[in-house]
C-alpha cells in the first residue's frame, strides 16, 4: 500500500519483527516471531481506516504496541514523521504522543476505579494544556462528550463502574478527540461491546475520519467490522501479513488460502448451511518459531506444495495494490 503523497506519511512501519524469547525448563531457548517482517504506513492526506485482520496471537496487539512506541522492534523501524520513535527528542516525543492515540480492548482496564471516568479528559486538557480556565476546560469536556453521542450529565461525576463498557469506550474515544490526533491505533475496541454500542463506535470512528480528517488502523478478529470499515486491509497470521489490498477485493477474490479459510468460518445465515469447522479445526496451533524459511500457514494449508516449505513466500501481485503470499500464484510478478 503505497501512499501518494509521500510528505503526509505520519507512521512507517518498515519491514519490522518482533522475536519473544520464551524460556524453557532445559537449556534451548524457544522464540516466537510474534511479528515477522511486516510493513505499513499510516498518512494523514488522505485519512483513511486501514483494517487489520487475524485471530488470536496473530501478532496483533504486539504490532499495535510497536506502533505506539510501547516496545521496540528487534528488526526493522518504526518510523514517526520520518523519524525512529527511539530516536525522537523530547519534544517530538511529545508530538508523538499526542499524534497518535491509542484505544484499547478492555474500556474498563484503562480507568483507575476509584477516580470519576471524567478525569481521563481533565488529565488531558491539563497535560496538554488544552483550555486557559476552568469553565473552557469544562465546555471542552462537554463537546468531546457530545461528540461522541454522550450525554455530559450522564458521563461527569461518574465512576467506571457506574458505565456501560460502550459508555468507557466512548469516553476514550472523546479523550482522544481532545488531542485531534492524526492517527488512532485501535486495538479490538470493539470486541468486548455489545453490537448496537459497536455501531455507535464504529460510525464514530468513521466521523473522526469524514471530519476531522483522523486516520486509523482498527485491529480486528471480526472481518465484519472490517468490512464495515472499508478502505485498506492488512490479513496477518502468525505474526505474517499473508495478503493485503482493498476489503473488497479480498472478499471477491480472496486469494491466500488463510483469508479463504477466514471467510469460510463466517456464519451462514441459511440454517440448512452447517457453519464450516474446518476453519477453526487447528486454531490451537503454535505460530512458526523465528522467522523460518517457509510460509508461515504450510502445516493448514489444503494446496501445500514442496516449495511452501523450502523458502517463504515474496508478496504476488493479484491485481492493484493487491497483493498475496503464496507460492499458489508464482506466475504473477512479486512486489
Ligand atoms: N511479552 C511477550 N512474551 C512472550 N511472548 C509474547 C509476548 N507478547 C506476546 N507474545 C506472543 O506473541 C504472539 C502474538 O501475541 P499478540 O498478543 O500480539 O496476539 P494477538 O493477535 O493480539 O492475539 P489476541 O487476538 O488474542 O489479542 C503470541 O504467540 C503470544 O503468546
Ligand atoms: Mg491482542
């Protein structure tokens, strides 16, 4: 996914992995490519919603956290502005971090229970010094809130628990419009809410952009909400990106085997159809250890050739911006 104006690249993500040691009760160390040579850029002219897709430990939220600066890579970079994160002054820390906002899964785990949800957004305005008094601060509290299809009354003086996990996630989401960020790295926001709540979040996600111009990446297991979402889509499966290209041409001509195996496991809506459990059959398997000469879904794969476990697989070209990692279409150029 190439961007056209080059200069509005906010974040690059550059050919970056992630290796975990694990330890061992002998003296072999295991590791994990939690994260295995992934590239993406996130730009702010023009904005747009990228979707990241993959089931659980994919490498998924280990991607978001490089891309926040929680943790660094051990290959590759992550580039703000043109810049290493690691390598940022202080004041450009700064900039990073009010740039790019994070929203996490949990609404509940990011509230300290014994301080009134509120208090997210007065921090804010005071860290970043958003307002020159006390009632601007409070108008500026009021509007993020309206913002976001909230009630001030019915969100100000509460505590966490006095919530709907829809209500915490959408106050995060009005901290967040405080700082007008150019990039939200969302990381399954939505998956602990309950569907009409979603929506809510996901139009709002999608006003941000219409707006006020905010690109995010949404991270997802769901291939619904991605394709709620529209634009760009990113599939990963053990720590690879397998294919990539606009949602709707992975989903009319899904072309890895992974991602047709992730439109098989969702549901049919004709009752006749059994939902097709060959998909979630060996989804307790280990990912790939250090990044391996192979492609990283060989041992799944139904169309497994010799090659497939001889070398990985470069990105094919399928059609624009389209691309896919299988030996399956070597006939077509690489990237
Ligand atoms: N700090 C860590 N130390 C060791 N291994 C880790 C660490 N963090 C993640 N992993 C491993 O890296 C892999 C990817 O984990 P990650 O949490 O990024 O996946 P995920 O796609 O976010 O999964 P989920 O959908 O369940 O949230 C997993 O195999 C996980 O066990
Ligand atoms: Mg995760």
């Amino acid at each position: 996914m190439t961007n056209p104006q080059d200069n509005t690249t906010v974040l690059d993500v550059r050919n970056v992995s992630k290796i975990f040691t694990i330890p061992t009760p002998g003296f072999e160390r295991e590791y994990i490519a939690a994260v295995d040579q992934v590239s993406l850029a996130l730009y702010e002219k023009p904005a747009r919603i990228v979707s990241l897709v993959g089931e659980s430990g994919s490498g998924k939220t280990t991607l978001a956290r490089l891309m926040l600066g929680l943790t660094s890579p051990t290959r590759g970079e992550v580039l703000y502005r043109g810049k290493r994160i690691s390598e940022l002054s202080k004041d450009e820390w700064w900039d990073f971090r009010r740039n790019v906002q994070p929203i996490f899964q949990d609404p509940f785990s990011i509230y300290n229970p014994f301080y009134r949800v509120d208090r997210a957004l007065d921090i804010t305005i005071k860290n970043f010094k958003l307002a020159a008094s006390k009632d601007e601060a409070f108008s500026l509290k009021a509007e993020a809130l309206k913002a976001v299809d909230l009630r001030p009354d019915d969100v100000i003086g509460r505590y966490p628990h006095q919530l709907s996990g829809g209500q915490c996630q959408r106050v995060m989401l009005a901290r967040t419009l405080l700082l007008h960020p150019k990039i939200i790295v969302a990381d399954e926001p939505v998956s602990m809410i309950d569907a009409a709540v979603r929506m809510l979040f996901l139009n709002t996600l999608l006003d941000f952009r219409d707006k006020y111009h905010i690109s995010s990446l949404m991270i997802t297991h769901d291939l619904a909400t991605a394709y709620y979402m529209g634009g760009p889509m990113l599939v990963l499966c053990f720590g690879r990106v397998v294919e990539s290209g606009d949602i709707e041409q992975l989903l009319n001509n899904p072309s890895h085997p992974y991602t047709q195996q992730l439109l098989a496991a969702i549901p049919s809506p004709d009752p006749t159809q059994r939902w097709d459990t060959r998909a979630n059959a060996k989804i307790t398997e280990r990912p790939l250890t250090h990044e391996t000469n192979k492609c990283v879904y060989v041992a799944r794969c139904p169309y497994a050739m010799p090659i497939c476990s001889q070398q990985r697989p470069p990105d094919y070209l399928i059609e624009e911006q389209h691309y896919t990692a299988c030996f399956l279409h070597q006939d077509k150029p690489t990237r």
